[in-house]
C-alpha cells in the first residue's frame, strides 16, 4: 500500500511538472494556428472576391451576348441558374472540408506519450 502511495506521489509530481510544459506548447501551437488561419483566409478571401467578378462578368458577356436576340431572357435565367449552382458547389465544398482540423497535433502527441508512460509506470 506505501508503495503504491509513493508511486501515485512520484506520478503527480510529473503530471504537475509536465503540465507547465503542456501550456506553454498549447501556447506557441495557438500562435502558428493564428498564422496559418490568418494566411487561409486572406487568400480565400482573394479568390471570394476574383471568383465573384468573373462569375458577374461572365453573366454580364452571357446577357449582352444574346440581347438584341429571340434568346435574351433564356440567356439571364442560365446566368441565374450559372450562379446558382456556383453558389452550390461553394457550399458544397465548404462543408465537404469542414471541421477537418489538424491542430494542436504535437499538444496531443506530447499527451498521448504521457499517458502511455503513466499506464507502464502503473
């Protein structure tokens, strides 16, 4: 009984000293995610935009194409059904990719050792 008291001892002076090192890995991975999140969505942002001109351009060539014809309003309802399906496939392929995070990926390695070495040391 002594012995398992000393070694439960031992096991939460490590814990506690690992902790430390725990919450400043926690700190320097949130920082490089902040990095990594900022530099993603600057450039989604870009490519939101130049993807919205070329999709309102493209349906104002489409419209202007096809005025002075028989054909104008089919022309303006596939600009419509163009950007419709456009808009689909964004969302599509936004929730196609959400919530496929890989950070903190070195915090929960570090822990998942850890634990490991707690279940031999027990």
């Amino acid at each position: 009984m002594l012995k398992a008291l000393q070694k439960s001892k031992q096991l939460s002076i490590i814990a506690m000293d690992r902790l430390g090192d725990y919450l400043a890995l926690l700190q320097i991975e949130m920082k490089l995610q902040g990095r990594e999140l900022g530099a993603q969505l600057a450039g989604y942002l870009l490519a939101a935009m130049c993807i919205f001109f070329v999709l309102l351009f493209t349906g104002v060539a489409i419209m202007a194409t096809f005025w002075d014809s028989d054909y104008r309003s089919i022309a303006a309802w596939f600009v419509v059904v163009l950007y419709v399906l456009t808009a689909g496939a964004g969302i599509s392929l936004a929730r196609n990719h959400a919530g496929r995070g890989i950070g903190m990926m070195t915090l929960r390695e570090e822990i998942k050792r850890d634990v490991a070495l707690l279940r031999e040391s027990l």
